[in-house]
C-alpha cells in the first residue's frame, strides 16, 4: 500500500449472480468514497470459480491467490454453478478455500432487518430485529472437506475438529464485537451455541467458551443447545445478541437469520481472521435468476459496508467509518419507505432499481448533512 489512505482491493465477482451485483457496487464504493473523502479504494478483479475452472481446469489460480493475500481487503460476489464440479461430484468453491488459506476463522452474520419491508415473523419486532451470528469458519465439520472416509460403499465417515486455538480466538473476537455493539445500546451477551449435551467436541467447545467469558465479566455470556437455538430464532430472536458457533451449526442458522431478514440477498456477510478479511453477500450464485436482473444486491452493498468498517478499525481511518455509516444509512432510507420492495420478497425491485434508490439516499443525506454544518 503506497499510500495509506489508498486501499488494495482484491475483487473476486466470481458466477452467476455475484458480478451482476459486484460491478455496480463497486461503482457505488467509489462514489463514496469520492463523496466522503479521505481515502480511495484501488480494485483489482481475480479470476476464480466454476466458470473459470469449466473453461481453464482450475477453479482458483495461484496468482488469483497471491494477490487477495497481500490485498488489504477482499471482496467476493458469489461462486458456484450447479453443473460445474470437481470430478468427486463436490462443488468448486474457493470462496472456502479463501477462508481456510487465510485462516478467516470468524464468519460474521448480521441478522439486522431493514426498516420498511415485511417479515415472515409477524410480531411488531421481527421490524428491529439486530443481532448477530458468528460462525466458525475454518474447522468444525467443515474440517473434513475433502477427508471423508467411504469403507466398501457401507459407511461414510467425516470428522469435525474443535481447536483451543481457534476457539479461543474465536470467543476473544465474539465477546469484542458485544463490547462494541454494547457501546451503542445493545445489552452485551455472547450466546455459545453448541451440542454439548452430547458429543465431547462440543463439551470442549462450551468449556473454552466459558474460560473465556470469565475474561470478560463486564459481558452476559449464556449457552443454547443449538436444537433450541432454531427453535428460538424463529420463536423470539429479538432476544438475541451475538450467538457464536461452530461451522456447520453456523452455515445452516445464518440461512435461518437470512431468512428472517427477508430473504438471502438482503443477509451480508464477512470473513474475519487476524490479518486478513472476505467480505460477500451469504447468497449463492442463484442460478434460478441470472440475467434476469432481480437479483437484490443489498446484501452486497452491506457487505461493501462490512468492508469499508473493517479497514476504518483496522487502519484507524474515520473516514473508512462514515462511508459505512453512510452506506448502511442509505440503505435504511432507501427501503424505509416501503415503497421499494425487491422481487425476492415478492416485490418489483430488481438490481438498478435498488441501486437507483441507494444513490438518490445518500444525496439526501449528504444533502442534510450539509444544511446541518
Ligand atoms: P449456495 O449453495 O452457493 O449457498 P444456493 O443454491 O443454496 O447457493 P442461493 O444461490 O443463495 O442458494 O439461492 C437460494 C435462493 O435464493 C434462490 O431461489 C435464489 O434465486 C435466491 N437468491 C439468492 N440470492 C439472491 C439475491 N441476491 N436476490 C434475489 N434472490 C436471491
């Protein structure tokens, strides 16, 4: 990084949808950044994913590699297309590969509804729900990812791993963002969610868990079976906070949040190591849709927000900040209407559309801004 206020993006737009929604946002980070002033982002677009392995016979090159490890950033569309796989029948995702090479082991889900759509929860506070969702990102059962075992066509075996290291790790990054989240009024609780009822790795799980929580004595921390925890989330997930979990657990609940939110393309996502961070929509490629132009790229907006937070804390950039405030700030605007509705949730707003509104929102609010100095 030349500059310091200059950030290296690394840009993976990847299949399907995920360049659909990448190239407008990356237009709309420029902007504002151009509007915001006091840094700029330099992109550089990666080839990666099942198109790129159909047509090359590699999913994920070296180079593609290299630079989003010495990026200061990087930024993912989605990868994945149902007819592509590797010859074992998997799914050719180097979005996993990404988290495993850089040991991004904190998968952030916010679980936040924006104000102004509808939600599949009826009660008043499905409209406010906040909370978030951490999910192991590089063991747990997905440490068995291409190690499983088939004996004779009669039993197949997958291990699922749980490190001190990483769990440690993982709980110091979850009982941080409570801290954080506490300084703006939520209550401070860390939820470990596991099974540790039954199997000895969860057990372990729970106990570092709780070494960990007696660290921070200023924070709530409280356990869930993750059984209740589904249960719960549909039942009353306004009491929620931040939930921690393992891998697996934590791929099928952020659905679940997503879901309550409005729907995949509205859940943004980050992938948070020491060092190094991924920041994508929790969609797929959504095969169902390309080139129909309804895909909803609010969940990458977000994510481009998650991104522009991540650096602000990192580099200690206050600008970084105020353009994620901003971001998510128009976003809220733009849907709190009610007039705008994506087609994901049954409504006519496909992509330009939402991107229309976020650009009109954040002229008004900067418009504002501006009468108010
Ligand atoms: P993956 O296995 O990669 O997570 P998937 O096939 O399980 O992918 P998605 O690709 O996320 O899941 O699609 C699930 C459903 O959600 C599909 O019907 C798809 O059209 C819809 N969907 C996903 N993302 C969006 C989006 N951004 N806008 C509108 N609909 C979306």
């Amino acid at each position: 990084m030349s500059n310091p206020s200059e950030f290296h993006i690394a840009v993976l737009p990847g299949d399907g949808i995920g360049p659909e929604v990448m190239a407008p946002c990356q237009g709309l980070l420029d902007h504002v950044a151009s509007k915001v002033g006091g840094f700029a982002l330099r992109f550089e677009t990666l080839p990666a994913g099942a198109a790129h392995y159909r047509d090359t016979g590699v999913a994920y090159p070296d180079t593609s590699r290299a630079v989003a490890a010495s990026a200061d950033a990087i930024l993912l569309g989605a990868m994945g297309l149902p007819d592509v796989r590797y010859p074992d029948g998997t799914e050719i995702s180097p979005q996993l590969d990404l988290r495993f090479d850089l040991e991004l082991y904190a998968g952030v889900r916010p679980v936040r509804a924006v104000p102004g759509l509808n939600y599949p929860l009826a009660d008043p506070r499905a409209k406010t729900l906040d909370f978030v969702l951490i999910r192991e990102s590089i063991e747990g059962l997905f440490a068995s990812r291409g190690k499983g075992t088939l004996e004779d066509n009669q039993i197949a075996t997958d291990t699922l791993v749980i490190t001190r290291d990483v769990s440690e790790k993982l709980f110091d990054f979850s009982f941080d963002l409570a801290r954080r989240r506490k300084e703006k009024g939520h209550p401070g609780n860390v939820t470990c969610v596991d099974k540790a009822n039954v199997f000895r790795s969860f057990a372990f799980f729970r106990s570092i868990f709780d070494e960990r929580a007696a660290l921070n004595p200023d924070l709530g921390a409280d356990h869930a079976y993750v059984d209740a925890t589904a249960l719960n989330m549909v039942r009353g997930p306004w009491a929620f906070d931040v939930l921690v979990t393992e891998n697996m657990f934590g791929d099928i609940l952020s659905d679940l949040g997503a879901g309550l939110i409005g729907g995949m393309g509205m859940a943004p996502s980050a992938d948070i190591g020491d060092n190094h961070a991924v920041f994508q929509p929790c969609h797929g490629t959504a095969p169902d849709i390309v080139g129909t132009g309804k895909a909803n790229p609010t969940a990458m907006i977000l994510s481009a927000a998650m991104m522009l937070d991540w650096l602000g804390d990192k580099h200690e950039n206050a600008a970084c900040n105020q353009a994620a405030d901003l971001i998510v700030a128009a976003v809220d605007r733009a849907f709190e209407g009610g007039d705008l509705v994506p087609n994901e949730l049954g409504g006519d707003a496909g992509t330009d559309v939402i991107f229309k509104a976020v650009y009109a929102a954040i002229e008004q609010l900067l418009a504002a801004q501006a009468a108010a100095e």
